[in-house]
C-alpha cells in the first residue's frame, strides 16, 4: 500500500489514488482504507505528487529552441533531486521497518508543499505569458526574494542556471561582436541582416539595436544595456581593423561570469573605457580624423576663401547656364582639375528634397525604432517590444514639407486588419511637444474600413524609460472605405499628395512589390482635405522627420518613396551641393546623417558666397565703363548689397562656424570616448544650426529674398549694354526702395531675437549690418 502512494508522489496514480482528467490527485474513499481523518492528510500528501506530475511534464515534453527554456528545464530538475531523494528513503525505511505512520509521512514531506507548488505554479506563469529571456530572468529574480530560506535557495539555483545562457550570449558579444541567439531571447538584435561582401564593415546605427522586452532589468539596467551594445559594435569594428587588444579583453569578460551586480557594471564599465579608447585610437590617428576634419570645415563649409573663389570663377559660365546633367558633370570636371589634392574625394551633385527605397536591402539614413526586423528586400514591422506602443522607420534626416511633397509605400498587413489598431504615422516633429500627423487605418461594424486622419500631440514627463507620456488628440477627417478590405496578404499602395493647402490621398490594391501603383483613379477621386502645416506643426525652416510607425499589427514595407520641395529656394542651381568620401571605419564617426547636415550648411552658404562673387564681379564692370555720377542708384544698390550680404557671410563664417568649429576641435583633441565624440560632433551641428537661423524659418526666407534681389540687380546692370543707363538707373532705384522695406522687417525680426537670447553673436550681426544706425532710423521712420 505504500508502495502505491510512494508512486503517487512520483506522479503515477495507482490503486487507491485517482486523478480524473489531468485534476489533483484525490484518495478513492470507496475502499474504506483509511479513517476520515487520514483521508484528509493523505489527500494533502499525494497533492505533491499532482504537483510532481505537472512539473515532470513540462521537463519531459519540452522541443523548445529557447536556450532559456532549456535552462529553466535543467535547473528545475536540479532542484527536484532533493525531493526524488527524500521518496526512496522513506522506501528504503519501509521496506527495514514494515510499518508507516501517515502523520509521520506527513511530517517528513512537510517541507515540500510550499515547494512544488510555488514550482508548479511559476511554471504555469512562464507558460502562459510565453516568457522568454530576460522575462524569465526577472521573473525568478522575483522568486527568489522570499522569506522561505529553502525556497530561496532553490530559486537561486533556477536562476544560476539561466544566468549560464545569459553569460555565454555576453560573452560572445563582448568578445566577438556576433550574436548567439536563435530564439531573439537576446536584448541585443540585430536589425540589418543583410550579407555583405566586406563582413567588417557595417552601419553603426542600424545594424544592431536594444531588445528593451528581453531585458533583465533586476541585473542589467537600460543605461548598462547601452554600454554593452557599444562595446560589441565596437569589438567589431576593432576586430575588422585587426586592433583589438585580445589578452586584455578577453581577462575582463572571464570576470563577467560572476553574479553581483556592482563586480557586473565595473567590469562593463572598464571593457566600455577599454575599447572605446581603442578605437578611438584607430579612428584618430590611423586614420586621421582630425585631417579629414579639416577638410570638411574648408571646403565644404566654405572656410577656403581660395578654393572657393577659383571655383566660381572656373564655373561662372556654367553656374549662369540651366541645371542639366552635363552641366553639373562639366562642375566637376572643373573641380577635380583644380590644384587641391582634397579634390579627389570630392563631387558636386544635385540635392533633390527626398529619398527613395526600391528595396530594403541597404539601411543606410534609416532609424529603426522596437520591433523592426530586416528581411531580404523588404522591412517587416512586429507588434511593438517594450515601453511604447508602436514599431516603425524614420528617415534619419529631416524632410521638406511646407511648399508641397509626394509620399509613397507599398506595403502588406500580414495579417487581417483587427477593430482596435493598425495605423500609420507618416509626419513627426520630434520635440518635447512632439506632433505627428497620423493615418490610422480602422475597421468597425458601423463604417467598416475606413481611414482616419488624426494629429497626436504627446508631452513626455522625462527621458527615462518608465516616462509618462500624455496624449492629446485631434480628429480632422475621416476616409471610408468601400473596395478594400485589407485581407491578410494582399499588397497596397498607398499615395499622399500635399500642395497649395490640400492633403490628398489614394490607397488601392496592387500586384507589384516594386511600384507604387498611384494612377488607378484619376486625382478627381481622390480623397482630399484642406489642410495647413502651419496650423498644427512648429515647423523648423518648413522641415520635419517623416516616418512610418505602426500600432499593434505585422506590416511589411516593400516600398518607400518620398518628393519634396526645396526649402531653401528655388533657383537654378539651388540644390548645388558638395560631397566629401569618407572610408570606413571613419563613417563611424563622420556619420552620413551627420555628413548630409554638413551638406546641408554648403547648401545654404553656397548661394550667398555665390551671390558675393557675382556682386564683385559687376563691380569692376561698373567701375570699368561708367562713372558714378552716371549711375548713382546703381552704385547704391550695389554699395547696399554688397554691404548687408558681406556682413551676413562674415558672420555666418566668422563669428559662428570658425567660433564653434574651434570650440569643437578643442574639446575632441581632449576627449577618448567615442560616443562623446559623436556627441560633441552632433552638439556642434546643432548649434551652427541654430545660430545659422535654420530653425527660424522667416528668417531664412527673408536671407534668400536678398539674394534674389542680387539676381534682379545683376539681370538689371547686365542689361545696361542695350539700354540706356538712366532707365537702368530708375529701376534700380524702385529695386533700392522694394530692398529697404525687405530688409527693415528681416532687421526687425534679428532685433526681436536679440531680445530672447543672449547670444553674444547676435549683437556683432546687428553692428555689422547697421554700424551706422541707417536701418535703425528706418524701422523709427516707418513707425
């Protein structure tokens, strides 16, 4: 008879205990063995053995790939040894003294009640939230701070187990920059799985990333997971360039099997100094940053007065000409033969406001944010992991809007469109109000499918992690649909249009994964809505980020197609711009992002150096033919220009971008710590932005229309050959009363800012424009 309820506690019901339908086990009463009383503790005893049974289950019906899975199972069964002991020496007692006591039976199993039902019970938990990874390693974390020293203990052991995994996916990543992981139990990823040629070079930014929902934060904080991330990139990198310290490196990760959380971060925080030094040291000096540095800040911000005025003087023929290919082709051909060695590593080409992805075999300008994941052409889109509540991709730079743009994707919902949420945020200005001009595509049982146009303005508390984020949203309009029904598979286009105040959209089938298909209806069936940026966005200079997020589905993108408007202006040649090549690994540094603002500061430079030039230009010819007295509202136009775009262009590069690039240089030639590099890198753009007036896009506006009033003051003089110089002379005088109206309410804006800043640089503007107060006695006379 104990023989059959030993087996029980083993999970085997036998003669007198019967389990019904996978329930606890249960003695049969019918038998009339036991006394009421007995029945009672022995259906307390063989419950363990339900509990064992349910337990073994799980250990031997486990087919997981989950490495953590597999280590849960090892540890569990570990800890059960004590338990399976403790069965054969009440046996073994048995079979020497023939005899058992259920109350003494009781006694000798007491400890184990708590135990297997705490085990059975977590892992019924695990099971059902389908925890993996980090998420089993903070749940039994939790587990362990009880006040049952054995139950403790056991759970200790469980975790040790885990923390195995944990450690050998640490080490493979601090030691070699590659991920051990195929279940995505990791909290590191990677993103961009693409196979490239050259496995050493990879995008620092969109190859790799945080998986916050598989991080243990008991052991690893998100500040800490940062550091881990850098420094696999950068073994990398380091390993690529065949730098990396082995002996050193390989010592500290050794330390990392220890399970204390301060022996843990110190050793992180050592490997992070270690390699990031390292690499430093490769980026620095083999291969001269610094040099390539100067590069950028002479020619590409315009700092080489020699260069730049040969340039234009090669190129002024061709500048006069329309913008045509073998126009822009005849620039560089007149670049490279200049006599600058840095001429090589350089090419004019022709910034069109925009950005097209056939494919998505390349990342590159693209910023991944939670589930994301690249697969072979195209980006699939998961439910979002961690804190937020959304996946999706942003163009890394940020896009024109105001005067007008065309966006197009073709994309697949991989599954059908549910009732709650399946949207897209096309439009964000990412700022601490952060506004985002939402399509979300609904299904209800009164519209059915249909598209809501909506704006979600979001005020975030802090930069932590856990920040509260509120929400305020706006309605504008509402789309219904009749002939889609986004079943699951089926391919679509989707099409936006924004011009003179009008937002439009075509959403339709298609059968190309390669195409936009946007000509199926005629834009008279469009669905449209008036609608001004303005109203809603605190634009910077009519620019914002553009993106694609998605809430609560799995959406694959196969297409991304963005046209937009110059900002700046609309002249021929006004998206002139300068490239420099940068190799790797040096792109780690000189990142494209950061590479295409520096390209946006020659866009903006260019034209009012350009301008410049071509006012010395008619100078001479002026001065050359005609006398003074001839020409007197000629010369001051020109004496005016001149003036106000010379004071402009000295401040632009003396005042601001030598003050800051030299502020820049400083702090780097001090610093070896690769992220702060980036950093500083980043704050120098953000400032030379800012003081440039690029955020202030009045301004900016007002600057382009005095260059085009030199445009119309050259087209005048040069027209002086065929007319007689008195008319000339007239029109210059009309042009001279337009420009003192323009340029008193671009003085008066300058003014107003001087009053809401304390920019020091502000001040030497306003002196170098209006030394002698003629502006200033302008703006007292108009009032």
């Amino acid at each position: 008879m104990l023989h059959d309820l030993l087996f029980s506690l083993l999970g085997k019901p036998g003669s007198f205990v019967k389990q019904f339908d996978n329930s606890p086990f249960y003695i049969d009463e019918s038998l009339n063995l036991f006394s009421k009383p007995e029945i009672v503790q022995l259906n307390q005893i063989v419950n363990l053995g339900y509990h064992y049974q349910q337990i073994d289950n799980f250990l031997q019906n486990q087919d997981e790939k989950s490495s953590y899975i597999k280590a849960l199972v090892y540890g569990i069964d570990n800890s059960l040894n004590e338990y399976r002991q403790t069965i054969l020496t009440l046996e073994q007692e048995y079979l020497n003294e023939k005899m058992f006591i259920v109350s003494q039976l009781n006694v000798r199993l007491q400890a184990f009640y708590q135990i297997l039902l705490n085990l059975h019970t977590s892992i019924n938990i695990i099971q059902q939230h389908n925890m993996r990874g980090g998420q089993i390693l903070d749940y039994l974390y939790e587990r362990t701070l009880t006040g049952n020293d054995k139950l403790q203990i056991i759970y200790q052991n469980i975790l040790s187990a885990c923390y195995e995994v944990l450690f050998q996916q640490l080490s493979s990543w601090l030691q070699y920059g590659q991920i051990l992981d195929t279940s995505d139990e990791f909290f590191i990823q990677r993103i961009d799985e693409k196979k490239k040629t050259d496995q050493h070079e990879y995008n620092w930014d969109t190859s790799f990333t945080l998986n916050i929902q598989m991080l243990p934060l008991h052991f690893v904080t998100l500040q800490m997971a940062d550091k881990i991330l850098f420094i696999g990139k950068a073994v990398k990198v380091l390993k690529g360039q065949q730098e990396l310290f082995i002996n050193e490196h390989q010592q500290l990760i050794r330390e990392i099997e220890v399970y204390d959380s301060f022996t843990f971060n110190r050793i992180i925080d050592q490997l992070q100094k270690q390699v990031g030094e390292q690499l430093v040291q490769v980026i620095v000096n083999k291969q001269e940053l610094f040099s390539h540095l100067k590069n950028f800040y002479l020619f590409i911000l315009l700092n080489n007065g020699n260069f730049i005025q040969q340039f234009l003087s090669d190129c002024q023929s061709i500048l006069q000409l329309p913008q045509t290919q073998q126009a822009l082709q005849e620039l560089n051909f007149n670049l490279h033969k200049m006599d600058y060695d840095q001429t090589e590593k350089m090419e004019m080409f022709i910034y069109n406001n925009g950005f097209e992805y056939k494919t998505f075999q390349s990342l590159n300008n693209l910023q991944i944010k939670n589930n994301v994941i690249q697969t072979i052409n195209i980006l699939r889109m998961g439910p979002a992991r961690g804190p937020e509540d959304w996946s999706g991709v942003f163009r890394d730079v940020k896009q024109s809007i105001e005067n007008g743009f065309t966006l197009q994707i073709v994309f697949k919902f991989k599954q059908q469109l549910q009732k709650s949420l399946g949207g897209y945020s096309m439009l964000q200005v990412p700022q601490d109000l952060s506004t985002s001009l939402v399509l979300l595509f609904c299904q209800d049982e009164e519209n059915g499918i249909f598209i809501r146009l909506k704006l979600d303005q979001q005020k975030v508390s802090s930069l932590s992690v856990e920040s509260k984020i509120k929400f305020k949203e706006e309605i504008i309009y509402k789309w219904k649909l009749d002939k889609i029904d986004f079943s699951e598979g089926d391919l679509h286009s989707l099409k936006i249009n924004y011009q003179n105040d009008e937002l439009s959209l075509i959403l339709d089938d298609t059968q190309s994964e390669t195409q936009c298909k946007t000509d199926i209806l005629p834009p008279s069936q469009w669905k449209k809505v008036a609608f001004k940026f303005q109203k809603y966005f605190q634009l910077e200079l009519g620019r914002c980020m553009v993106g694609i997020k998605q809430y609560g589905q799995i959406v694959d993108l196969y297409t991304w197609k963005m046209i937009g408007s110059n900002f700046l202006n609309d002249a021929s040649w006004s998206g002139l711009t300068l490239k420099y090549q940068v190799e790797y690994p040096l792109s780690l540094l000189i990142t494209p992002s950061l590479q295409e603002k520096f390209q946006l500061f020659f866009r903006y430079l260019f034209p009012i150096r350009h301008a410049q030039f071509e006012l010395q230009q008619v100078w001479i010819k002026l001065t050359k033919k005609f006398k003074k007295k001839d020409c007197k509202y000629i010369m001051g136009m020109h004496t005016q220009l001149m003036h106000v775009v010379n004071a402009f262009y000295h401040y632009f590069q003396m005042d601001i971008i030598a003050v800051q690039w030299s502020k820049m240089i400083s702090r780097m030639q001090n610093e070896i710590n690769f992220e702060q590099m980036r950093k500083i890198m980043d704050e120098f753009e953000q400032s030379v932005s800012n003081q440039l007036f690029l955020n202030l896009q009045q301004i900016v506006k007002n600057i382009f229309q005095i260059i085009k009033f030199v445009h119309r003051y050259i087209e005048q003089v040069n027209r002086i050959e065929m007319q007689h110089p008195q008319v000339i002379n007239k029109e210059c005088y009309k042009l001279m009363v337009e420009f003192d109206t323009q340029f008193v309410a671009l003085f008066n804006l300058i003014q107003l800012l001087t009053k809401s800043t304390n920019q020091t640089a502000l001040f030497q503007l306003l002196t170098r424009i209006d030394y002698n107060s003629y502006f200033d006695n302008k703006t007292n006379e108009k009032l």
